[in-house]
C-alpha cells in the first residue's frame, strides 16, 4: 500500500537524467526541496509547479517555447513525430 521507492545504481543519476532534470527544477524553481507544513499544501505548490511548467516556463528543447503552446500545434506536413 502506498508508495514504494524506485532506485538504479548506487549514485547513478544519469540512469535517469531526465527525471532528475525535472526534480532538480520542482525543488529550485518552485520551492519543492523543502519540507512542507502539510500534504495540502504539498498537493496545492506541486499542482501549481506543474502548471506553470508547462504553461509559462521556456524550455530550450521546445526552442524557448512552452510545452502547453507546442502541443496544441499542428504537427507539419510529412514530420516524423515522437512523444518521446
């Protein structure tokens, strides 16, 4: 029941690197490193991390755009496109 941990290699955060990318930014960006006064306020700061990530943070993969305006693009003729 719950939650269980989910490791690799001892130190191994390149097994991961894009999850870890994403951690490093909730915790220095959005103040989610810390400890919290409660799971409702946790919940309410990671809802609104999530929002703003994808709606009003530039990512330099998406060429400075944000993920929300990339994905309601329509895809170009004859692209190869991957969710991946």
């Amino acid at each position: 029941r719950g939650i269980s941990v989910s490791m690799t290699e001892v130190n191994h955060c390149y097994e991961n690197s894009q999850a870890e990318r994403l951690n490093g930014i909730l915790k220095q960006e959005y103040g989610l490193g810390r400890k919290l006064p409660s799971k409702a306020m946790a919940a309410k700061m990671v809802e609104h991390a999530i929002e703003c990530f994808n709606t009003i943070r530039p990512h330099r993969a998406l060429e400075m755009n944000y993920p929300e305006r990339v994905h309601r693009r329509p895809a170009p003729m004859g692209a190869n496109v991957s969710l991946n």
